[in-house]
C-alpha cells in the first residue's frame, strides 16, 4: 500500500499547529549565566567585547544572581579574577580568594541557585597557562601531575566554601580522577564534576581572555587543548573523563562544533553540556549593532541549535535575555 507524501503546507505558518509539531524545545531550564567576579566593592566594569556583560564585586554579582534566579535560570557558572597573580596561581585556591568569598556570599543571599564554579590556574598565574610551567633554558612545558594536585586543591576549596558543582577546565590529562578523589577524601562525594571534556584550542575564546584577563604571556595552549579538526579525538577524552567519574561532559565551543556534540550525544548516556562561548556571544551582538541580524531571532535560532545537537546543558552569555524571552 502506497502512503501520500507528507506535505502539510497549508498549515506550517500556523503558530499553533508549529507548536504542536516542535521536535525540539528549548527551556530555561537548560541555561547556565557565566560570571566574572573580582575584589573590591560597588565594581561594575563593562567588557567590551562582551557586551551586557561586567567584571563584577561581590556585592553587584549578588544582584546579577538573584535576577538570573528570578528570570527561572537554575545555575550560574563563577569565574574568579584576583588582585594578584603568582607563577602557581595561589589566589585559585586560597580560603579567602575571590571564588571562595563569592560562593560563601551567594549560598547566604540567593539560596536555591546551584553554584558551579570553573577549576583552573590561568586567570591566577602570571604567566596565563592553565597549570604549572616548566622551564628548561629556552623551553617551557606543564607540569601535568603537579598540576593536578593544585587543582585537586581548588576544587576542595570551592566545595568547602559552597559550590554546588566544580568544572575543571585545564585539560590536564588526569584532572578530573585526582579532583574526584580530593573532593571524596574531603567528605564531599556528593559534589558533582562537570568536566571540560572535549575543549578545543579555538580561536573564539578571545573575548573572554580580555573579559578574565587569562591570555598566555608566551605561546599558546594548543599542548593542552584539542586540536581543532580532531573527531574522534573528542571521544576518547570524553569517555576517559566518563571512566574517571565526570557526572556531566562538556564540549567547547559549541557553534563550530555541533557535529561533535551530536556525536558525544550518540556515544554516551550522561548529561551533556555545551558552552556557546564569548566569541560566538560576541558575533551576534557586533553583527546585530549593524543591523545585520535580528538579535533576537539569531540568540534563539543559535541555542536551539544546540539543544537539538543534543546538549542538555547550554553554558552562554546570552542566558539573562534568553531568558526573558523564553517568559513571552
């Protein structure tokens, strides 16, 4: 028996009946608002290349989190920018750095928000990398294992002071066994890692580098992070961080890579997570300024895109206004 061809063309610009037929839906429910917070007090500087966006004091990161918890948005990710920087990043794991005092502040003030907060050294090493450099003469490599216990170290710190969540991004080969096992020895088995599993050495991170403050002073991170045409590659990072006890993986960035993110979807069964990062943030406000593009449209259009790739989690800049549009 022969069956006509699907064609419902006199319906598809019915609102309703699109709604009815939707194979994808995004909610606010899967957004993630990054966060920069610094010392000092009354602080709001403007990003540039992130517009809307501020390196924020304490006190005026409190009142970004509670309108993210207002708008219905579950989760904020901290980014911490210190004072002062040291060769081993010790302002990353102090008790009173700046993560650590953000936490303690928002578990006080905005109950119910889940806090994750991102574990690495770049941001609080004066040299920028994301571990422990090496020298030899002329030659500079990371020191993988002693960088693993730092990180260890600040994930145990985050969590004592409050954190929800931590998420190593370092890509340091290890990373998320020796933090699971700090974190277990400590009493927090409870604590989940979401780990940077599968972060590529892209060129789209620039505006977040000004935003943290964390370019490399010399080379570049491409020795650590994944390089840009490997598939499979992907893969096998997120599966070892699977095996090493990872609750959630994450693949950055997200635009350039939804091939890889409906991949991961296919090979593994836990929660998924994609970071829409600052350069892809910031494409959209640049070409919207010029009237290139409906802003609005192009932020939906985009982060649906994503969740239909399969991310559960979308970690992006532009969570506060999605937000608010997804309430219309």
């Amino acid at each position: 028996m022969r069956y006509p061809a699907y064609r419902p063309k006199r319906l598809r610009a019915n609102e309703n009946y699109r709604r009815l037929i939707r194979e994808t839906g995004l909610s606010i429910d899967d957004l993630v608002m990054p966060f920069f917070v610094r010392e000092g007090r009354s602080v709001k500087y403007p990003i540039a290349s992130l517009p809307g966006n501020f390196q924020l004091s304490v006190d005026n990161l409190i009142k970004e989190v509670k309108a993210a918890r207002k708008l219905g948005i579950p989760a904020v990710l901290l980014f911490g920018i210190p004072d002062s920087k040291d060769e081993l990043g010790s302002g990353a794991y102090a008790r009173d750095g700046i993560v650590q005092k953000a936490c303690r502040r928002i578990r006080d003030a905005v109950p119910g928000i889940l806090v994750i907060t991102d574990v690495c050294l770049c941001e609080f090493t004066s040299h920028g990398h994301c571990g422990i450099v090496r020298r030899a003469g002329s030659a500079a490599s990371i020191d993988n294992d002693a960088t693993l216990e730092l990180l260890s170290r600040i994930a145990v710190s985050h969590a004592e002071a409050g954190a929800d969540m931590v998420a190593p991004s370092a890509m340091v080969d290890g990373q998320v066994r020796e933090i699971r096992a700090g974190l277990d020895a400590r009493g927090f088995r409870d604590c989940p890692i979401m780990a940077y599993s599968a972060k590529y050495a892209s060129a789209f991170y620039g505006p977040f580098r000004q935003a943290a403050g964390s370019a490399p002073r010399f080379g570049d991170r491409r020795s650590y992070q994944m390089d840009v045409p490997n598939a499979r590659e992907a893969l096998r990072e997120i599966r070892l961080d699977i095996s090493e006890g990872a609750d959630i993986v994450m693949v950055k960035p997200a635009l350039a890579y939804l091939d890889i993110i409906a991949r991961a979807r296919r090979k593994c069964n836990i929660p998924l997570a994609a970071y829409n990062v600052s350069g892809e943030f910031a494409m959209v406000k640049a070409a919207s300024k010029m009237g290139w593009l409906d802003e609005e449209r192009t932020v939906m259009e985009i982060l649906t895109g994503i969740k239909r790739a399969g991310a559960n989690i979308i970690i992006t800049y532009h969570a506060l206004e999605a937000a608010r549009m997804l309430q219309r």
